[in-house]
C-alpha cells in the first residue's frame, strides 16, 4: 500500500505519552498512530452503522408474532 504524508498537530503532552509508550514497548510512533485511527474510525462508522439500525427498527416483536409470520 503506498503512503502518503499527513501532517497534525497534537497536544505536547499527547505526544510525549506517545514517545513515552513506544520507547517501552518498543513500538514505531506511525505504527501505533496508524493503528489507532484503523481503530477509531471502525469504531465510529459501527456506532454509524447501529444508529442507523436503531431508527429503521420495527420494535420488539413477540416469538409467537414472528411464528405466525413464518407459517
């Protein structure tokens, strides 16, 4: 896949916890800020995707409703 550039700017603090937690666990900053917003983004379009899901519900249907229907 090929990378492109992306420019923030970030809280001190932010960074120096991120400096801090990759020198203990011997991880790459990109690496660690890459798969945080893999995460992050995943996270916001399923609570997206649930929402959706939540106004296009019907409700709470009964067992012997649902039989009915499928008889």
């Amino acid at each position: 896949m090929k990378s492109h550039v992306f420019a923030t700017k970030l809280p001190k603090d932010l960074i120096e916890q991120l400096s801090d937690v990759c020198a203990a666990l011997g991880l790459k900053k990109n690496f660690l800020v890459e798969e945080a917003l893999r995460e992050k983004i995943e996270d916001l379009l399923d609570s997206y995707d649930l929402r959706q899901a939540m106004k296009e519900a019907t409700g709470f249907h009964s067992w012997d409703s649902v039989k009915k229907e499928l008889e």
